[in-house]
C-alpha cells in the first residue's frame, strides 16, 4: 500500500513537471501552428493524467501547470493568465465529465481541445466586453478538431506504454 | 472512436462551417462616422476625446486599460506608435487597413493576425500590452472615460 501510495506520488510529480514544461515550450518557443490555434500539448499529460490516476490528480496537474507556468513566465493574475484558467478549467469540466460517460480517448481530446478554445475566447469576451471577439469561434472549433486529433493519438501512444495506476481504467 | 462520437465531431464542424458562412455572406453593417488628424493622448489616465472632423475612410481607435490612447483615420496612409503594459507597439496603416508592425511583447499574436480592414470581422487585439485596435463606433461602448 505504501509503495502504491508513493508511485503516485512520483507519478503525479513528473506528470506536473512535463505539463508545466510542455506549457512553457509551447507558448515560447512553438508558438500558434495557424491563426490562434496551439498545439495544446499540455492538454496530452493532462489526458495521460486522467487514464493514469484519476481525477483529482488531473485537477491538480492543470492546477499545477497553469499557475507554476505562468508564475515562471512572470504572468501570474495577468489577463493571460486568466485567459488560459478559462481554457483548462472547461476543458478539465469536459474532460471529467467525458471520463464519467466512459467515452473514447480521442473523442476526450477533441472535445478538451474545443472547450480548451470555448473556455479562453469566453474569458476575453468577459475581459475586454467585446462580443465580437466570440467571431474567432468557428476558427478555433475548426483548428481544434485536428489538434485534438494529434493530441489524443500521443496520449495514446504514452498509455499504450504504462500500465495505470487507476483501478476503474475505462475503456 | 464510437460512431456516435464520429457524427458529434461531424456536428461540431458542421456548426462551425456554417458559422463561417454565416460572417462570409451576412457581414455585420458598416458604422457611419464623423472625422481626419490622428488624435493621440498626452493623458494616460483620460480617453482622448473623438475627433470632431470627418474621417476619409472611418476612424479607428486604439484602446488600451478601457482608455482611448489614439484615433486614426484607416483611409489615411502613416505609421503610430503608442505605448502599452509591455513596452512599445508600432501601427502602420496602408490602403485603408492597418497592421501591427512592431510590438514589445513575448506572444506576437497581435502581429501575426496580419493585415486587418473595416470589412474584418476581428479586431487587433494584444493581450499582453493590453491593447485593442477597433473600429470608434465600438470603442466608445468598452471604454471608461
């Protein structure tokens, strides 16, 4: 029971570490692969989390990744900083909810990826009251579908390799 | 991927397809406004007042902190340069649109988003520098005087 206990403990640090490091490359160094649309690589360790540990350890590893990414990056409670709370906490709604009804891991990732870009374009709405900026909608849900596509076939590939520590592993 | 699954995700781009139909062949009705000199502001705590003039094309306002810091008209040719929360940003108008040339920030967003007219649905926006770069009409509804 303990060495259970501390594997999850391990897991779940390492977890947080790639998904703050994969949030901090990505917004540096790759940048939008077209128009606003990201990769979204954060969003693989936070799938790879779900199937892995469960729920409350995705939770704080998008926590996790938001807060410490932000803070190294030194936006920390700036708009930005907002902006990608709003992403990952609907996406971590989506994926909760998603991981309830048992649905397929890539359905999961294009729906997380989706709500990731609802979530963001809800909170610039909120921040600057500009309605319109809601037009950049129908690009994003279009990019997004492609990306979670990506995304979920990594997060494949990765569980496909490590046996999970969750005991109701769905599907 | 269940078959379900696949008709969902079939929806969702479906929905978004016709959104983007939607804003190509309905596109929101053209502002009339009054005024021709940018105006830009001394004052980093008031919005610089609309200008009284007519513009040649329409104006456009740069809002930054819910604070108009400039008025140019889009159908006259010139670069501006404002100040944002990061650092500098350098807007160059061109044949009635205008883009952002140089920008002090870490994202780059608002300089990737290219070359934006009064037909563009999306308006510039920076979020580090907290700037956005809107037609005046819709400026003066997000902005505290």
């Amino acid at each position: 029971m303990g060495t259970e206990k501390t594997k999850r403990f391990v897991y779940l640090a390492l977890l947080s570490a790639m998904a703050i490091v994969l949030s901090i490359v990505e917004s540096v160094y790759i940048g939008p692969v077209f128009y606003m649309v990201r990769l979204g690589l954060a969003n693989i360790v936070a799938l790879v989390t779900i199937r892995l540990l469960g729920v409350k350890e995705m939770i704080i590893v998008n926590t996790m990744r938001v807060v410490i990414s932000n803070l190294m990056r030194g936006m920390i409670f700036g708009s930005t900083f907002w902006i990608s709370l709003g992403g990952v906490a609907l996406s971590s709604i989506a994926l909760i909810i998603l991981d309830k009804m048992k649905s397929s891991l890539m359905f999961t990732s294009v729906i997380c990826s989706i709500c990731h870009s609802v979530g963001q374009v809800l909170v610039v709405v909120m921040f600057y009251m500009q309605p319109r900026v809601a037009a950049v909608l129908p690009y994003l849900l279009l990019g997004s579908v492609p990306m979670g596509f990506i995304t979920g076939t990594t997060a494949k590939l990765v569980l496909d390799r490590i046996k999970p520590l969750r005991k109701d592993q769905p599907e | 991927m269940k078959k379900k699954e696949w008709i969902l995700t079939g929806i969702i781009v479906l929905a978004a397809l016709l959104m983007l139909a939607g804003m190509k062949y309905f596109p929101r009705k053209e502002g009339t406004n009054e005024t021709a000199q940018p105006v830009q502001t001394e004052d980093p705590d008031h919005s610089v007042p609309m200008p009284e003039e007519k513009a040649e094309g329409e104006w456009i306002a740069v809002v930054n902190r819910a604070k108009v810091i400039l008025y140019f008209d889009s159908a006259v040719d010139g670069e501006y340069e404002v100040e944002g929360n990061v650092g500098h940003m350098v807007i160059e108008v061109k044949d009635q649109m205008w883009h952002v040339k140089e920008v002090d920030c870490y994202d780059y967003t608002c300089q990737h988003m290219g070359w934006i007219g009064t037909e563009s649905i999306l308006p510039i926006i920076c979020l580090p520098n907290d700037i956005v770069i809107i037609d005046a009409a819709t400026a003066s509804e997000m902005v505290t005087r």
